[in-house]
C-alpha cells in the first residue's frame, strides 16, 4: 500500500512509487490505483477487473 510519496516493503525497504510503478511493470504484476477520491464500490470493480473475479 502506498501512503504519500514512499511504501515500505515487508523487508523494511523503503522505495518510492516511481520505483514500485517499474518493478510491478518488469515483473507484470496487476496493479490497482487508488486515491481519495475512489469510492468503495469503484475500488471493488478495479480489483474484480484486475482478478478476474
């Protein structure tokens, strides 16, 4: 999850978005984007369409 300009890795790394965005995208991870202004039933929708769920 990211909160501000960095995420803390479950290792206790520090890496910024920026760095998240290129490693999810080498590895072709799915990904959801998510802000303030994104609704619970939008978050749902984006992680159901990611999932296939």
């Amino acid at each position: 999850m990211t909160l501000g300009r960095t995420a803390t890795s479950p290792h206790g790394t520090t890496c910024s978005r920026k760095r998240l965005r290129e490693e999810t995208a080498r590895l072709r991870l799915p990904t959801v984007t998510v802000d303030l202004t994104t609704s619970e039933d939008e978050l749902a929708e984006r992680v159901s369409r990611v999932f296939r769920l």
